[in-house]
C-alpha cells in the first residue's frame, strides 16, 4: 500500500516537474520568437528600438547579439549623423533663458495640488506613463550621497536615504559601476559633489551630462570639469555619462534617440522651480520612453535646462514615506550610489 502511495506520489510530482518545464520551454521559444521578428522582420524601427533598448541595460546588452551581426549592430548603436548633437556647456543669466509655455503634448493630470510648495502630476504619453514632481524651491532640492565610495562601500536604497537626510522625497540619480547588472551601488558613474565639495571623481576630467545646482539654485546641465563646476559654485552635483543632456538654455535637444526604457530626469524652469520626472517602464501598462520622450516632456513642463538621471531598475520616486511609481526590477528596489532629494521646507 505504502508502495503505490510512494509511485502515486512521484507520478504527480513527476507530471508537476514535466509541466513546469514544458512551460518553460515554452515561453522561452515564444519570446525567442518575438525577438526573431523584432530583430529580423520587416520593421526597421522595431530592429533599432529594440536594440536600443537591450544596449542601455546593464544585464541583456547580449541578446541582440543572437540575431544581427556585429556590423549590423553597430550601425544602429552607432549612426551617422549629419552634424555633431548640442552637448557643451554655456551659462546664461535666467532672464536670458525666460519662454512662453508650451501647450502640453503629453496628457498630464489636472488633479494634483500643491501643498508645501510641491506638487506630483501624471504624465502619460503613447508607449509611457510616469509621474513628474514640482519643487517650487529649488534650495530643497540636493544631492543625496554615500559617505564615501568605493569597491569596499555598498549603496543605499532610495527610502534609506531619505530616511538618513530627513527628506519628504526623491528619485534617484547618477549612475554606478554595474557590471552585468550585478553592482552595489558603491562606485558612481562620473563626478559627485556635496555641499560645494567634490566628493568623488577629479577637478581635471570632464564630466558629460552633468547636472549640479549652484549656490543660487541654479540648475546647471552640459558637458564640464570638476574644475569648471568648482568655478561656477556648484553644490550639489552628479553626473550620468550614458545618458543625454535635454534642454540646454531654453534650447530643446532633437534627435537624441535611445530605446524605450524606464527613465528619470531632472529640470528647471525659468521661476526656478525644479522638475523631477520618473517614467516606468518595461510594464504592460508603460513600456518606457526615449531620450526624445523626455526633452518633449521637460519642453511641454517649461523647463528650460533640463538632463538625463540614470534610468533602467533604478528609475524610482518617493513621496511622503510611499513609493509612487512602479520600479521595473523583478527582483526588487536597486541600491543607488546618488539620489535626488526633496528637503522640508525650513522653519
């Protein structure tokens, strides 16, 4: 008796173990078949995005690599273009920067009030949905760091810092060293200040994407040193590499493609209110944008100097102790090296 209740049992148990795996299998060829069509079908633009995509990740930069050709992928990863894009580094004076609005080309909603001096919108386009923080103040809005960085030092989850610096909000920021998807979130990507001191990286290398506000509140984007950021009184600081400057002195970058991924963004107007943007993505509900998805949403909010964050699993946004968008990661939160925080009001 106690036999055939033993080979029952390791029937069903066997027949469990056969359709897990045939459902596995499964789904890896259908999926494997979706990347066929979308890398070998019809559909120029499908081959880029995707490519695109799968490259400004730090885990599935290979999977292109099954169907194109190393040439085939280059061309896409690395086009030619007609003239260099805009990405140096000017100052103006606010007055020199002042523009009309722009009607929103993007639906935001009408629902969200500002209450001490910040207010969260939604902000959806055709393949993305995300929110999009006004800081009214830009003296609350600062750099959140590690104490020190290193290969021997482990980042922060987003909640932890604002937790540790007191803040109300926040999304994250610069990038980090992240091989294979597998970073801690000690080593930053590019230069980190604080508090008018440069916290990590050089006053001699040069620094593209950089974002730093200075002691006036002004948000600087562009491409400088550590030097030039010390020059122009910067105090808080990160820099993305990877990623695109936006909006540069009222002057909305074109023709900065990318692939659909989840992104975060940070901007300001010329009342110096600042705009912090999450996109989700990688969701049925939100795919993700691109490089100019972003510009056009920072243009639509008035913003007129305005640059790429890091984006992929680490695109996230707090508010008053919740988590507000929806993080792509499977396996949870990302520890950060930087965030974007959003300090109480003072008094």
């Amino acid at each position: 008796m106690r036999r055939k209740n033993g080979n029952r049992l390791g029937i069903i148990l066997g027949g469990i173990l056969l359709y897990f795996i045939t459902t596995v299998l499964s789904l890896a060829l259908f999926l494997l078949g979706v990347m066929g069509v979308l890398l070998r079908g019809p559909s120029m633009e499908a081959r880029r995005i995707f490519t695109l995509s799968c490259n400004e990740t730090s885990a599935l930069k290979f999977l292109p690599g099954w169907y194109l050709s190393q040439e085939e992928e280059d061309a896409i990863l690395n086009p030619q273009e007609a003239e260099p894009l805009r990405d140096d580094f000017r100052e103006l004076p606010w007055a020199d920067l002042r523009q009309e609005e722009h009607p929103a080309a993007v639906t935001v909603s009408a629902a969200g009030e500002q209450e001490f001096g910040i207010r969260v919108e939604e902000v959806k386009g055709p393949t993305y949905k995300g929110k999009m923080m006004l800081v009214s103040d830009p003296a609350r809005v600062v750099v959140g760091t590690l104490d020190a960085y290193g290969s021997q030092y482990e980042g922060k989850f987003l909640y932890e810092f604002i937790a540790d610096w007191g803040a109300v909000g926040g999304t994250n920021a610069g990038g980090f060293y992240d091989p294979e998807g597998f970073g801690t979130g000690g080593i930053p990507d590019g230069i980190v200040i604080r508090e008018g001191e440069i916290l990590y990286g050089s006053r001699g290398t040069r620094y593209r994407n950089f974002m730093g506000l200075d002691g006036e509140g002004v948000l600087h984007v562009g491409s400088l040193t550590g030097q030039e950021a010390m020059d122009l009184g910067i105090v808080s600081g990160v820099s993305f590499p990877p990623g695109k400057t936006l909006i540069m002195d009222g002057v909305r970058q074109t023709g900065l493609g990318g692939g659909v991924n989840p992104r975060t963004a940070i901007g300001q107007r010329a009342d110096g209110t600042m705009l912090l943007l999450v996109v989700e993505g990688r969701h049925p509900g939100s795919l993700g944008a691109d490089y100019d998805d972003l510009a056009e949403i920072m243009e639509n909010w008035g913003a007129v100097n305005a640059g790429m964050l890091d984006g992929g699993s680490s695109s996230i946004m707090y508010y008053e102790g919740e988590q507000i968008t929806r993080g792509s990661n499977i396996v949870g939160m990302r520890r950060l090296a930087t965030c974007i925080l959003v300090m109480p009001e003072e008094g």
